[in-house]
C-alpha cells in the first residue's frame, strides 16, 4: 500500500508538469466515458433494471391468440373464465384504457384514465400511499361507483389533501366515490389520472365474448410453478373455451409472456447496437490517448533506464505507468459523468416518447459503478502497451542515446494503434452510412396520407340520460359544422381510432357470394377505421378508384348495388359482410 500511494503522488507530479497533454487525454476519454456512461444509463433503466415490483419474475402478460395475431386483446367473458379455472396464479387482473370528462371540479377537464380489475394491483404489487385498493365486491355489474385517483390528479386538483377520501368525482356525468390514491405512473401502461372497476362496465358489445375491447391481463406466479406449468394450465383453459364455446374461442389460444419482456418490446435490439457503436468510440479514444503516451514516452526512455539501473523491476516501472494511466482514466470518468447527466437528458428528449421504462433512466448506483469500471479498465487499456514497449532491453545503449534516440519497436506500435483507430473509425463510418441511407430511403417512403399543416384534438360529450342515437350524431354532426365555419381551416373530420400509425381495429369479414366461413375466427380479418367523409381530404389521401365517401353513406339509405358489369370492378364493389352487418365498398384509397 506504501508503494502505491508513493506511485500516486509520484503520477500526480508528473502529470501536473505536463499539464496539456494531461488536459487533452483527460477530455478525450471523458468524450468516450461521457457517451458510453450516457447511452448506458438509458440500457439499464430499460433492460436491466428489474420491473419496480415485488419479484418482478413471477409477473406474466397474458394475452389471447388467434389465427392472425399471438398476442391480442382479450374479451371479458373469456378473461372470467381464465380468473375462475386456472389454478397457476396467485392473481389475475385485468385492464383498459379509457378517457373519461371531469366536470364539477372547477374547469371541466379531459383525463386519461384505465378500468381495471379488482386483483390488478394486488398482483402488481402495488401499494397505495392513501386509502385502500377496489374490492372484488365493487368489481361487478350494479356496485356502488368507486375510483382510485392518480397521484398527479391528487396534487393537481386536492393539493395531497389527506382527506380526499369519501369526496365525489364526477367523470362522464356519472359521480364517482373515491376510496384511493394510486401511482399515477406504472411501467405497464400510460399514464393515467384514474381507474375505475372493469366489472362495472356494462356495455353489451364489452360482454360479447366474440369481441376484445382493447383489455388485457397480468397474472402473479404462485409460489414454486413454473412458466412451462402455467403455460401448460392456460392451455388447457384455452381448449375448454373452445370445446364450450366454438362460435367465437375456435381456433383461439392464451399466450403467456414475461412481462419485463412484454413491456420492453423490441426495443432491446436498438440499445445494444447503440451502446456497440459508442464502444467504438471510446475503443478509439483509448487509441488515441495511447498514441499519446507512446509519443509521450520518448522523452522518459532515459528516466526509466536510470530508475532500473538504481535497482527498480520491470513489474515496478510498468505499475507506475499503469497508475499514471488510471489516473487519466479516473479523471475522463469523472468529466465524463458530468457530460454524462447532460447527455441522458439528450437521449431522452432525442428518443422516442414510446421508449419504455423512460422515467426510470438515470444515473444510479449501477451507471456509478459502470463509469468506475469503464474508466479504470480504459486507464488500464491504453496504458498497458505503451507501459510495455517503453521498457528496453538494452539500457547502457539508452543511457548514451539520453533519451533522443527513437525506437523502431516504438513506431511500429504506433502503426499499429493507428491502423486499429482507422478500422473502428470506418466501421463506425460504414454504420453511419448505413442508418443515414435506411434514414433517407424512409423519408421517400410515400405513407398515403400527408401530415403536414394537420392538427388533431379530442372531442368528447357528457351525454345526458335518456339521449338517443340520433340527438348525439346531431351534436357531433353540429361540432363539425362549427369547425368547417372556421376560415383558416380547409377540411375536416371526426374520427375514431383512424389516426395513422396510432393503432387499428380489426373486424372480420367475407364477401358475399362466397361460402361463408363456419364461425368468425375462420374468417379474413379487415382494419377499419371510423371517419366522416371529410377525412380523405383533410389527410389527402389520393383515390386510386372508385369515389370517397359523402353525405349519403350514412348507414341508414338503401346500400348501392353490389356488382357492376367488369369483373375487375366487383373486386372492389363487391358487399363484404361481417358479423353484424353488410358493407359496400366504395372505393380503394392508397395507404
């Protein structure tokens, strides 16, 4: 311990008479540590980081599957039967989103909210700071309405006031009691300002065990089973389902999915292509630094001559070395870190709004001692080498040289470093070019649709009891002309779940004239969209034949004819009918 602390001082004396090259080696690596520790500290808040949940590795998603999807929402009636039959979890829950008007408290306000099942967060995991979780009782049809408020709503509409329990909500009309306050920010899904009981929803189409209204589960392990036996239990559940109900379960099954894995996606393979290619750069900050040193070295040939004349090992010389080479690398760390906070910040505003797990990332513990690591291990690596070619066998031929000779073995490893520098530096340069023409060739991608000068917003009315169909269409219908008066707006359209790329709705379908296939699971599936004829022109979406919608196509006049003479015509003019109703198409508009 004597000897390293006598190194240390020895480095610090050294460096500090060469304070520029100290200077720029220092933030050469803390460039390289800065980026690496960065683009880490966004792999551990999304990979590597455990779920923040009590034994996150008993948590599973479980999904249903169907002939088109592996992993699709489930229907409630189906997700009953699972909650009553299995007997491989603890607790099952369920969940949707949904949005919800607040009025009565103050400004009337727009939230976002989830229905959930009573065993939700009890099989999350999840503690509620005030008040108590919805019971199993209030979870069902005709129960008195209750709702757990967010804690974001909790200090922006009560002030945390602790007294919150036993107030009314009024959300769509409908006056709710609270009996909680829950983290408004779970992993699992957005964010949400409440969550009222899934049992309660009464919505015929909801209870219609042949259509999945956008619900899906997780379910806690019971302690000792195993994935491969609950997988093995869901598909019995699946087969009985099926056996019991073959017009809308056959041919469907369960999926069970870890649900760190479920919440992650695919984003996995992005962070560690990113986090490789910024291993390249502080490779070739470590080549850098340790050019550096080589040329550094040639006016120290002669000290280290003279200090092994005096009686100093080879082993001694190079711990020297490698102490003064660590140093650096603690100083680049410590810059690093710095640059590092800044840079997380960066990543987050540069990545994705959908990137998961974005309110874990930070600098923790785990990044800490990730800089510590990488900043001795790159001391280490690019001081090692130069520490080695340094000692030369030959010290009375050094001495007389007095250290202005040059060594060939010294040149010869300088090529060398600049040869490793070049090969990572165009393998860097080749990645660039690739990812900047994927980058261009998405950009010439023609979506269908064009975005530009496109506003969206939400609409949503509080209906009153006893409205009928006809009145609310008349409301919207009434909104939209209001919006068309406005004189700086060209077109417009309600719409519902037709956002590009913001999600879909399936429905199936057959064409008529064809047999009909014998239960719903059998048949094609369509996405459809719900848009008032207006919607073509806001998005300028080009015909390709046929005629968009109008005013007519309003689902109450007699449908147009289903044929028309040409054969290639009836492709696109043919009456398609799914479960319900009959369609006609109108038209082929490219996407």
């Amino acid at each position: 311990m004597r000897n390293f602390w006598q190194d240390v001082r020895y480095g610090l004396r050294v460096l500090s008479k060469s304070s520029g090259f100290a200077a720029i080696a220092i933030l050469t690596l803390a460039l390289g540590i800065g980026a690496n520790t960065a683009l880490f500290s966004v792999v551990n808040g999304v990979l590597l980081n455990p779920l923040p949940f009590p034994n996150p590795g008993e948590l599973l998603a479980v999904y249903s599957k169907t002939s088109s999807f592996s992993q699709s929402s489930i229907s409630y009636p189906n997700f009953l039967d699972w909650h009553k039959d299995n007997t491989s979890f603890s607790s099952l829950g369920a969940f949707r989103s949904e949005d919800y008007n607040l009025t009565g408290a103050g400004e009337p306000e727009r939230l976002h909210g989830h229905m959930i099942s009573a065993d939700l967060f009890p099989a999350l995991g999840v503690q509620l700071p005030v008040g108590r979780n919805i019971g199993p009782e209030e979870d069902q049809p005709g129960a008195g309405p209750v709702v757990l408020i967010g804690d974001g709503l909790w200090k922006r509409k009560f002030a945390s006031a602790p007294d919150v329990l036993g107030k009314s909500l009024t959300l769509n009309g409908k006056t709710y009691t609270i009996i909680g306050v829950a983290p408004s920010r779970l992993p699992v899904f957005s964010p949400s300002d409440v969550y009222v009981p899934i049992g309660q929803w009464t919505d015929p189409t909801f209870l219609d065990r042949r259509i999945s209204m956008g619900m899906n589960s997780i379910g806690r392990l019971k302690p000792g089973v195993t994935f491969e036996q609950a997988h093995a239990d869901m598909d019995r559940i699946g087969r009985n389902l099926e056996a019991a109900y073959p017009d809308s379960n056959k041919g469907t099954g369960i999926t069970l999915v870890p649900l760190k894995t479920d919440v992650v996606g695919d984003v996995r393979g992005v962070l560690l292509v990113l986090l490789g290619a910024v291993g390249f750069v502080l490779l070739i900050a470590c080549a850098n630094v340790a050019n550096l040193l080589l040329a550094r070295s040639t006016g120290r040939t002669r000290e280290f001559a003279i200090r092994s004349a005096l009686g100093a090992s080879p082993a001694r010389v190079i711990r020297q070395l490698l102490t003064e080479s660590v140093m650096l690398g603690i100083g680049g760390g410590t810059i690093g870190l710095l640059l590092a906070k800044w840079g997380t910040r960066a990543l987050l505003a540069a990545l994705p709004e959908s990137l998961p797990r974005s309110e874990e990332i930070g600098i923790d513990s785990h990044v800490l001692l990730f800089t510590v690591g990488v900043s001795v291990l790159t001391g280490i690596l690019f001081g090692l080498v130069p520490a080695i070619k340094t000692l030369r066998p030959d010290m009375h031929e050094t001495l007389k040289e007095g250290g202005r000779g040059s060594s060939g073995a010294r040149h010869r490893t300088q090529s060398v470093f600049v040869i490793v520098e070049m090969a990572m530096a165009l393998v860097l340069l080749i990645g660039a070019g690739l990812m900047i023409r994927s980058l261009a060739a998405l950009w010439r991608v023609n979506p269908g649709f064009d975005s530009r000068q496109v506003l969206t917003y939400d609409v949503s009315f509080t209906s009153p009891a006893g409205i009928t169909a006809d009145q609310l269409r008349a409301k919207y219908r009434e909104t939209l002309r209001q919006f068309e008066n406005v004189p700086s707006v060209e077109s417009v359209s309600l719409m519902g779940g037709s956002l590009p790329m913001t999600g879909d709705s399936e429905v199936p379908f057959w064409i008529e004239g064809q047999p009909k296939p014998a239960n719903q699971n059998e048949m094609p599936f369509a996405l459809f969209y719900l848009v008032t004829p207006g919607y073509p022109q806001a998005m300028r979406i080009p015909l390709e034949r046929g005629r968009f919608l109008n005013a007519r196509d309003d689902g109450v006049r007699p449908r147009p004819p289903s044929s028309t003479p040409a054969s290639r015509e009836n492709t696109f003019r043919a009456r398609i009918r799914s479960a319900n109703t009959s369609i006609s198409a109108c038209s082929i508009s490219s996407r």
